[in-house]
C-alpha cells in the first residue's frame, strides 16, 4: 500500500513522453513545476525546494526582465536617494542597460552577459568611467533585488568591471603634452 503524501507535500508523475515532473506550491501560492529523469531525482529537488520555501529563502523573480525590474527599482528609490544621484542612474538604465539587456530574464542573467556588455560599450567609445558608472548601477539594483529576496544572489558581484586608468598614467601624458605647446 502506498503512502499518501500531505497536502503542500507536492506529488510526482510521469509524462506521456517519459520524464518525471514534480508539482509544488511556491511560496507565494502559485504551483510550480520541476522536471527530471528518474522519480528519486525528482524527489531529491522537491525536498530541497520545499526546504527553502519552508525557511523562507524561496526566490521569485515572477518572470521580470531586466528592463522591467531596472524600473520598478528606478520607482522604488526615487524618494531614497537625492536627484543628483537618481538622474544617472535612469539615464544609464534607459540609455545602456535597456537596450542591451532589457529582454533578458533577470534569473537568467548571468556575469558574462554583464562583462559582455561592459565591452561592448568600451569599443562603442565609452570611457572606462562611464563604464563603471554601468557597473555601479547594475551592482547597486540587483543588491536591492538580492535583499528583496527577488534573486539569489547577485551576478554583478561575479562580473569584473573595466580597470581605472592610474592617476600617474594621466599625470604622465599631461606632462608629455605640455612639452608640445
């Protein structure tokens, strides 16, 4: 006799094509799905979501796209930070981070995109400063997002961003240049 599962438990079937699905309900209510090969595996993936449900670390991102969510947080800190701050910071999101990154999936986000994206805008002619102001604003929401418990942990951590020109660097061709006039 087969023992019956209780209720939030979440259940596990077989599909017509032959993989294993397992069935659960999300944190904020919604049924979730898992899939895999084996019914043990599937299993073994149900406990450990479940666990994290249970203590509370369950992350939905509820299908938001970086562009989406770099606008609700625009919202969210617009009356927290002063405008002088707020102003770049939705200037860079509209000018290089939508139009870059703004369909991707903010779980699907990952630090190579980021490093990509940090190229990319240094051979369209950015500077190295203007690119880690990019670096800065991307790092600063998805921090937010980590502590709203939208993501699990943050990619921008991960990304290295372009280096400082060195003050002596700039010191130097100064002086080189003033030798020309």
């Amino acid at each position: 006799m087969t023992k019956r599962r209780i209720k939030g438990e979440g259940s596990v079937y077989r599909r017509k094509d032959g993989r294993c699905m397992g069935e659960y309900v999300g944190a904020n209510g919604r049924k979730r799905y898992v899939s895999g090969k084996t019914r043990p595996e599937i299993r073994q993936k149900l406990c450990k979501l479940l666990e994290d449900r249970d203590a509370g670390i369950a992350f939905d991102s509820g299908g938001l796209t970086v562009e989406r969510y770099m606008y609700r947080w625009l919202e969210s800190i617009h009356d927290k930070v002063r405008p002088g701050t707020f102003k770049p910071y939705e200037a860079i999101t509209r000018l290089h981070i939508k139009p870059t990154l703004g369909s991707t999936k903010l779980e699907k986000l990952t630090a190579l995109q980021l490093e990509e994206l940090y190229c990319q805008k240094l051979n369209e002619g950015l500077s190295a400063r203007r690119v880690r102001y990019i670096y800065v604003t991307i790092r600063k929401a998805l921090k937010d997002a980590v502590r709203l418990q939208v993501l699990s942990r943050n990619v921008a951590d991960a990304a290295i961003p372009p280096r400082r020109l060195s003050k002596r660097l700039n010191r130097s061709r100064k002086n080189r240049c003033a030798h020309f006039w």
